[in-house]
C-alpha cells in the first residue's frame, strides 16, 4: 500500500462537517484525528475503527494507516490500535446510551447522525425466523463523511435536458467509489434550484432515499444539498416509494439510486406511465455489462433512458468517461471529463 501525505501543516482544529462526526469519538481518538493535516481532513472519505485492529482512514485520492500522533504510516503495526473501549463509548454516542431504541436503524447495519453522515456497522447478528432483528458485540464501525460536491453537474446540463429545459429521462451508470451518489445529488440540486440561464425552471423533485445515500436525513431533514424543492422519503424502499412520492407528493421528477432488482424495474415502468420524469443509478462500469443483467436488455431497447451518463474513475473518481444518448447508444458527449466543483461541503457546511 502506498500512502500519500497530502501537504498542508498539522491543524488542530477540523473542518465543523469533520468535527460533527468527530464528535461520537473518545477524546484521545478525537485528538489524534485532530492532528491530521487540515488539507487531508477537508478530503476525509471514511474513518474505520475495528477493535484490536488499526484505525484506518480514507481521503479522496488516498488512504492509510493513522498513528497515535495523527500520522498516516504504510505500516499497521504502526498504527494506533482501536481498544474494546474505543467502540463502546462510540457505539454509546451513536445510540444515546439505547441498543434497544435503536434497533431499526442496527437491523439495517447502519445509523445516519446530524450532517448527514453514515455509520456503518459490523457484529454478533440476532437472528429470529431467519431475519435479523438487531446487533450485538458490535467490533467495527465504517464512519462514512457525507460530502456535497456542489456544481459537479454544471458542465453535463446541456447534455441532459430538452429544449425546453426539462430533463430527460436519465440513467447513471457506475462501477463502486466512481461518484454515482455525487453525482445524482448535484443533479437533484440543479433541477431543484434550476438553472436559469440554461432554461431549466425549478421543479418539484422526489428522492426515495432507500440508504440515506442521497440527502443524508436525520431526523427527515436532508443535511446535503439537495435544492429548495426537494421531497425525500428517507429508509423507505424503492418499490413502495417510487409509487408513494408520485400519489402524494406531485413531483415532476422521480429520484432513486442503485436500482437493479426486478420489482424495482416493474416500478419504475409505473412510474413512468404517471408522466413523471426518472432520475436514478445502477452499478455497472458499461452499457455492455447492464445489458447482461437480466431484465435490463429489454428496457434499455425499449428507449426508457433517454440518457445514459457514464461514469469511471481515468481521471480519479467522479470521471465522466461519456453521455450515450439512451436508444442507441449514440455519443452525446464523449469524454474523459472530470468536472471541477464550484463548492464542497461537509454535510451541508462550506469547506472549501
């Protein structure tokens, strides 16, 4: 493993997207995180804590083992090593001191914090009938920071809208880490706010936000930037959200991510019978491999996604390899193209 120590000097204090989720921490765990370098915090990815195991951090381009004086290493055994009481005072930060109250969000392996930000579980499953019922003796978590790329849609607008402003129907096509989520989120936004000088006008968007991916809810609230206008139906599933947010709430597009199993395909096809306009994503590095998944063929010959935005990683994460035009598969915009964002925040707060 190659680490690579971003420039800057030690910065005591973090940026307050940062200090948020620092906030669940130890206090000696707080510090030596405190004592990454701010250019490094301010890319801060994900901060993975296993018990008896090395603290691990990942920053966008990077990643590495963390020291007890706030130092990335290539070496583990270097590193500091999470102690059983580490994870208890985190666990008991997370959850208010009550496994029990919080035993949906365990069911689920994650639970969403203020800003937006998810963290991942890992432990003893209680099992009953073959489902999971909740978590115990949990040994890792996955903090994953929630970051707003503000404006990392702008150069793909024209490509995706109609004369008359309003989007197409458009499918995102990304293999993991490759910045789908991103992505959509920034979409979500400009069809939200609109984009005058473009002559997109602000619509009523939907989000069924199955993982709390796209507008990182607590407590219903969207902490990330997803527009003025924006309804989100937050840990709901895909199948009975499409259709919940089209009967209530009269949106004029339809937001998912990661679709992919059959009934969420036969929900979609409803979906878009109602006159809705569809936004969503998919895990897939090509229109190659979609099509051999089974039941995609027949609805990407149907003509349904009017555009198709690929996404790769050739130029780091969030690299646009390419805009098909949906029937055909007809380039739009041939790439790579890695659009430079006009802001990013960290669960809703500027950093940069």
């Amino acid at each position: 493993m190659t680490v690579r120590r971003p420039l800057g000097t030690d910065n005591p204090r973090a940026p307050d997207g940062v200090a948020e989720v620092l906030g669940i921490l130890p206090p000696h765990l707080k510090e030596i995180l405190f004592k990454l370098p701010r250019d490094l915090q301010d890319g801060l990815e994900e901060i993975r804590l296993r018990i008896n195991r090395s603290l691990h951090v990942r920053w966008v381009g990077g990643e590495g083992w963390i020291d007890a004086r706030g130092n990335p290493t290539a070496a583990a055994d270097e590193a500091y090593q999470v102690k059983p009481q580490d994870l208890r005072h985190a666990v008991q930060a997370l959850t208010d001191n009550s496994l029990y109250a919080w035993e949906n969000e365990l069911r689920s392996g994650y639970v969403t914090i203020k800003g937006g930000h998810r963290v991942g579980l890992a432990g003893e499953a209680v099992v009953e009938r073959g489902e999971v019922r909740t978590l115990k003796n949990i040994g890792a978590l996955n903090i994953r920071l929630a970051r707003s790329v503000v404006g990392c849609s702008r150069p793909l607008l024209p490509y995706v809208i109609r004369e008359d402003g309003r989007p197409y129907h458009i499918l995102v096509l990304s293999a993991p880490r490759c910045g789908k989520t991103t992505l959509l989120r920034d979409l979500v936004r400009s069809f939200s706010s609109g984009v005058p000088e473009l002559g997109i006008p602000g619509l009523n968007v939907g989000v069924v936000d199955e993982r709390s991916e796209i507008a990182g809810c607590y407590q219903g609230i969207p902490q990330l930037e997803v527009g003025p206008r924006t309804d989100v139906l937050d840990r709901c599933p895909k199948v009975s959200g499409l259709l919940m947010l089209v009967r209530s709430m009269g949106p004029d597009v339809v937001v998912t991510d990661e679709v992919g199993r059959p009934a969420e395909l036969e929900a979609l096809q409803e979906v878009l019978h109602s006159g809705v306009t569809l936004l969503a994503s998919v895990h897939a590095s090509s229109l190659d491999e979609l099509k051999g998944r089974p039941g995609w063929a027949p609805l990407l010959a149907q003509g349904i996604w009017e555009r198709l935005i690929i996404l790769g990683r050739s130029l780091g994460p969030g690299t646009v390899e390419a805009v098909l035009e949906g029937k055909d598969g007809r380039p739009v915009l041939v790439g790579p193209i890695r659009p430079a964002p006009t802001t990013v925040t960290f669960g809703g707060k500027k950093v940069c």
